[in-house]
C-alpha cells in the first residue's frame, strides 16, 4: 500500500493553496477553452505559444489566494495591492513572465516582478510577492495543460512537454511500474526512463544513486553522480492508483532536507542553481 503523507506544519496551508488553484483550473478551462493543437511538440508547447490569460480570473484568484494568506499570516498581506492594480498590469504580469529569455519560471517572475517595479508597490518582500503571483498563474498553466490531452507516453524527454519546466518529483505507476515525471507548474506528467537523468540525461551505469530513508520503504530520493540534481520518487506499484503528486512534494519536504544537506540540488530548478554559478 502507497503511505500516506505525513503531516507537516505547512501541510494544511499547501493544501488550501491547491484546492484553490485546481478550483480556478476548472473555471479557467471552462471560461477559457483552448483549441485543438495542430503542431506536433518540438522542443514544448508554451515555447512557442501562449496561455490563454483573463485578467478578471488573475484578479479573482489572486484576491482569494491573498485572503488565505493573510488569514494564516496577517503580516503577509497582499490584498492592498491587488486592489489597486489595474487590469493592464495584471495582464502585464503574464505577459512579461512567458516572453521572458528565463526558462525557469520562478526566476521568470522575480524578473518581472522587478521590471514591473511591482515591489515598489507593497512592503512585502520582492520573491514572497514573485512567488504569490506565480502561485496565481497556475491555474492558467494547468487549465491550458490538461486541455492538451497528453497521454504520459507522448513524452519521453526530461522537461515538461507544456510548460519546459523540470520536475521535482515522479512515481512508478501501478502495473508496468513505469517511471512518471511530473511538472510542478502545470501538473502535466510524462513517462521517463528510472535509468536516466531528467536534467543531465545521463544514463551512465552507477550514475544514478538511491537514497532511502529507514522507515519509509515507498519514497526515495534519485541523485544524479554527473551533475548532482536530484528526484523524489514515489514507489506506487503496489497502489490503487499513483500519487497526486503536488500534494506528495508538499508532504515529503524531509527529503529535500536530507538530499540538499548531501549537496544535492532539487531537479526542478537547473537554471537557478546554474545562475548562482555564473
Ligand atoms: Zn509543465
Ligand atoms: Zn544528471
């Protein structure tokens, strides 16, 4: 049987945060409907092009994101200045991060959140406010991703078939025990050899190590010898179904801890950690 999550302080948070994006995907697919594709994918979908974005919609959920937040932190309130924004420059905050030349999409927002001197705007720190705004973007990346109707075999690369982004966790799938990624933006997953680096794509015999934890016989961590990023894997063979795997990278936190205190960095963000290198 798959073990549940343990709980973490956070955890209650996380999950109202997701209840609520999933709550707007629905909504955003709904209002928003996004055509059929006609191109087969080259490098990923939203490279070439763009997500279907409704400034009412980015203003709703940000308001009801801000209240959330506000009602678990009262210092970390950012309903004032959504208030104030105007439209033009919610739709500014989409527009800027997707034509960004940053791939990753965290430091896409910092970016824009600094070019559109949005921080000049509110007290609240310049990336808790990128990290805000990205966290109200995602509806609009789910709600076009899963509109995408990918199946997991469609994909066999490193990154996201959607949104180019790398994954921070996987699970092998009950049945063929199948490796499957998925994007910790847009919730898209894809089938991806257990043997090979997503971020390297390294598949050197002995390149892959395992890290386990006594105790917790589903969950292991993957670390890649030839460029130290590492996975969260899930073991699901023996499940019903595989793991919802938002909730699972919010439940096993642990194990970035130990995997980042073995110098290890999380496959989710090369670029980020190849800029601090520069
Ligand atoms: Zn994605
Ligand atoms: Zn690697």
């Amino acid at each position: 049987m798959k073990a549940e999550p343990k709980d973490s302080p956070i955890m209650p948070l996380l999950t109202q945060i997701l209840e609520l994006q999933r709550l707007f995907r629905d909504k955003v697919c709904r209002e928003l409907p996004v055509p059929a594709r006609k191109t087969r994918i080259n490098n990923y979908i939203l490279e070439c092009e763009k997500i279907l974005f409704s400034p009412r919609l980015f203003r709703e959920i940000c308001l009801r994101l801000a209240t959330l937040l506000a009602g678990h932190n009262p210092g970390t309130d950012f309903l004032p200045l959504i208030r104030n924004l105007e439209d033009s420059t919610l739709e500014a905050v989409a527009v800027t991060v997707q034509n960004s030349l940053e791939p990753d999409l965290v430091l896409a927002m910092e970016i824009s959140v600094r070019e559109l001197r949005l921080h000049k705007l509110t007290p609240q720190d310049p990336q808790a406010l990128a990290g805000f705004f990205l966290a109200a973007l995602v509806p609009f990346y789910t709600a076009f991703a899963r509109q995408q109707m990918l199946k997991p075999e469609d994909w066999q690369r490193g990154w996201c078939p959607v949104c180019g982004q790398y994954p921070v966790n996987g699970y092998n799938r009950p049945g063929d025990g199948r490796r499957i990624l998925g994007c910790w933006m847009c919730e898209t997953e894809w089938a991806y050899s257990r043997m090979s680096c997503p971020v390297c794509s390294s598949s050197r015999q002995d390149g892959q190590l395992l890290l386990t934890l006594a105790g917790d016989c589903s969950r292991r961590i993957q670390v890649c010898d030839d460029c130290g990023y590492y996975l969260k894997i899930t073991d699901c063979t023996q499940a019903a179904a595989g793991c919802d795997l938002q909730l699972e990278n919010a439940a096993t936190v642990f194990l970035d801890i130990l995997a980042q205190r073995k110098g290890y960095r999380p496959a989710s963000h090369p670029h980020r950690y190849d800029e601090a290198v520069k």
